[in-house]
C-alpha cells in the first residue's frame, strides 16, 4: 500500500517554538502607540496582554521553550497527521507530490488552537479572570472558547455580523464552551454604536470587531484582549505545525518546492512556512506562497506602511501591508480572511522576497474545495480551500512543464460548520467579488501620517 498518513508520536512533538525574528536580516518595525503614534513599551501593551506574552512579541531569542501544561494540551490532539494526496494527485494527472497538514483535527476543528492555549494559559498565569475577543469566521472564537474553558476565564467574543449570520453552528460551538457571544458592530461598545449609527446595516469587519474587544480591555482594568492572529506571538505559537512536517517529511525523504498556506492575518501561512525560512535563507531552492482571496487582496494590492489595527484606531499601530484600517471587504464566506491587514512579520518577509501571495476569487476557490472533499474526502473550511487551490495550480504547472515538484500546504480547519456556504455554491449564488479600488485609495488616504 501507498503510504497516506505519515504520523509523529507524542514523544516527537516538538517542545519549543521557533522564533523567526532571530533570523531576519531586517529587524521589524516596532509598534507604535495609537494616541502618539511614538514607540509603544511592554508596560504600555501590559493593559491588553500579559508580560509573558509581550516578551515573546518583542524578543529575537531564536527558540522559545513550550510549557509543560501547554503540551500536555496539545496532547490531546498533537502531533497532528501530514497527509500525501494521492488520490488528488491521480484527479489532476500531475507528476507533483502534494502534502497536507492537518490541523482539522484540533478541538475547534482548526490551528487556531495551537495559540488560544498557550495565550490563555499565560493570562491565567497573570490572575486574568475575563478576555474579550473577536473572531471572523468563529474558527478563532472557538478555539479561544475552548481554551479558557479549560483555565476558568470567561470569554467574549465579538463575531463579524455577516460571519455571525452565516455560520450560526460556530456561534453554538462557543457557546457550548461557555463564551458569550456578539455580532459586530454592536451596541456594547462606544465603537461600535458609532458604526452602527453610520450603517445600521454595516456587516462588519474584523478591524470592527478589534475595536469593540480592545475597548471593553482597555476600561476594564481586569480584562485582557486575545488576538488570533497577526501579532508575533501568534505567529510564534503556530510555528509547531511547520516544525511537525519538517520531520514528517524527513521520515519520507522528502523535502517541499513550494510552501502554501491561506492568508488573512497570517498565523496559518506563518505557521506552516515560517519554520522553513532559515533554510530559505541559507540559500534552499523553495518558495514559501501565501494565498489570500481576491475580494481581501491585502498583499497583493495593498501597500506597506503603518497603519492601525482596527477601525476605531484604538490597537496599535504596525508597519504592516494593508488595504486602509476602515475598508470593509465585501461579505465572502472565508470570514477568516477578511482583515485589513497582515502580520507585521508576514509583511516585511514579502516586502524583502522572502515570501510571496497570490490571489483567487471565491468560485474557484469553492471549486477546488469540492473536488479535494471528492478525492482526499475532507470537507475543508473556506479560509483552508484557497491554500488547496494554489496546490492545485502549482500541480497543475508541474503537468504543464513535464517536472516533478514536492508541494506542502496547511489543511488549517475543516469546513463541517460551513455547509451554509457549500449551499450557497451549489445554488450558484456566490459572487466573485473583486475590491474595489476606489473604496481602497479613499482608505488608504486616512493612513497614519509617521
């Protein structure tokens, strides 16, 4: 038989995390306080994030050690399963070898577990009784749910209202693990009145949605706010998925050309792709290819420079690709992917060529989806079919030259809670949105000016 499953003992998981910091050649930009726009300090950021947490954002110390209480965690649902695609292989007539991790099967049914916990955890630690949050398409929500479930904290997440509307099963997921639940923009915060009084209608954004969990934070002295991704010590959490498949792939003798991973914020990419950096950079033939949708293009048409982290101006300001912090993209099903912004160490990677994006409309997108639940039998989440479909382009490119190509790419979430959306596919009702370029030049006259 082929080999499909290549598996790790619990034994083999790793117990650090890898800090890419330590390898840029260009230091990152530090953040910058949203009042001042002046360098912000730890004691600054201490309001929304534990110290533990603020170290690992700030320092270049190349290997972070995992606490035990965190792995024992991860356990339950780690090292998770890297799969060959063999029958997608055989589907596409391609002479390429395609690899997938899969971070499905986690509690929330994505890698957005791999960070709640340890980010949960560590407010724990720091006496935190209560976090705010918000969450786009409730893969984030439901992974943080669960995680302060298991520390006693109580949870509230603002979910994106298109995403909130969509997806109401994500919404009872969360609920399930104790967190209160609301649609963004609502009437809980300061912030999110204003929108509302704006647009009655507004679908809302995640950069909405920052604003009204980093407002109940910042006045309430005993909250803290989590973010899912973005932030260097997300990206940091999420490096074990790449970590995992450079020793799964060792185990077969092999070794990727192409890296691939969805992108919205930048934890699933910068998890899968990240910890293949410094080979890049000691001079291996690989390219590391974020995907994001062509209705959110915020690498491939957005520009680099400071901007906000939210709508209401309230996070901080980082050096960051991004499409303007008040643009709002229409209301596609990868809510996961609909951010302004990207990962200040996603963006300065591409920025220096060390990484690179590509852009899909959602039909297409929903295409590769169901051809890869028909072939590999996994139904994935939205956000995940968008690094299937750049696989599938790469492979289909190896056809087309006649070469063999080794593809990798992060299988993030299964789509279970997503059939809403599959319906909306099969009655042919998705539209393929392009962003709208004149919404986008307004917005980004409105960057800070540093």
């Amino acid at each position: 038989m082929k080999q499909t499953k290549i598996l790790l003992n619990e034994s083999e998981m790793p117990r650090e995390w890898y800090n890419v910091q330590a390898d840029m050649k260009i230091p990152l930009a530090p953040p910058l306080h949203p009042a001042t726009l002046q360098p912000m300090k730890p004691e600054e950021m201490a309001a929304l994030f534990p110290m533990a947490l603020l170290e690992q954002e700030m320092t270049n110390k190349r290997w972070i050690t995992i606490p035990d209480e965190v792995l024992d965690v991860y356990a339950l649902f780690r090292p998770s399963p890297l799969y060959r695609a063999h029958r997608l292989e055989k589907a596409l007539g391609t002479p390429a070898k395609i690899y997938y991790k899969y971070e499905g099967v986690s509690p929330s049914g994505s890698h957005k577990t791999n960070t709640a916990i340890p980010q949960a955890y560590y407010n724990m630690r720091e006496g935190i009784k209560r976090i705010a949050t918000e969450t786009g398409a409730g893969q984030w929500g439901s992974a943080m749910s669960y995680a302060c479930s298991l520390y006693g904290i109580d949870l509230n997440v603002y979910m994106v209202k298109v995403s909130y509307e969509q997806k109401p099963y994500r919404r009872l997921l969360m609920e399930t693990y104790g967190a209160h639940v609301f649609p963004s923009p609502s009437s809980r915060t300061e912030s999110g009145r204003k929108i509302l009084a704006d647009d009655p209608n507004s679908s809302g954004s995640l950069g909405i949605a920052i604003s009204e969990a980093v407002e109940e934070a910042l006045i309430n002295p005993d909250v803290h706010y989590a973010l899912g991704s973005v932030l260097n010590h997300v990206l940091l959490h999420q490096t074990i998925i790449g970590l995992e498949a450079k020793k799964q792939l060792e185990k077969v003798g092999d070794y990727p050309d192409v890296v691939l991973g969805c992108v919205g914020g930048g934890s699933n990419f910068g998890g899968i792709a990240l910890p293949f950096v410094s080979d890049k950079l000691g001079g291996k033939n690989i390219r590391l290819v974020g995907v994001e949708p062509s209705a959110c293009p915020t690498i491939t048409k957005g520009v680099y420079d400071y901007d906000y982290g939210d709508t209401a101006k309230m996070a901080p300001v980082v050096k960051m690709y991004t499409l303007g912090h008040d643009f709002v993209p229409p209301g596609i099903h990868a809510g996961g992917l609909r951010y302004h912004g990207m990962s200040p160490i996603i963006s300065s990677l591409v920025h220096e060529g060390v990484m690179s994006a590509v852009a899909y409309k959602q039909n297409p997108v929903f295409d590769a989806a169901v051809l890869f639940a028909n072939t590999e039998g996994i139904l994935p989440a939205p956000e995940s079919a968008h690094a299937i479909k750049g696989a599938i382009e790469e492979a289909i490119q190896a056809k087309e030259e006649g070469k063999e190509k080794t593809i990798l790419f992060c299988l993030s979430g299964h789509g279970n809670f997503d059939l809403s959306s599959y319906d909306q596919y099969h009655q042919g009702k998705l539209e393929d949105f392009e962003y709208s370029e004149e919404l986008v030049k307004k917005s980004l006259e409105k960057l800070p000016k540093i």
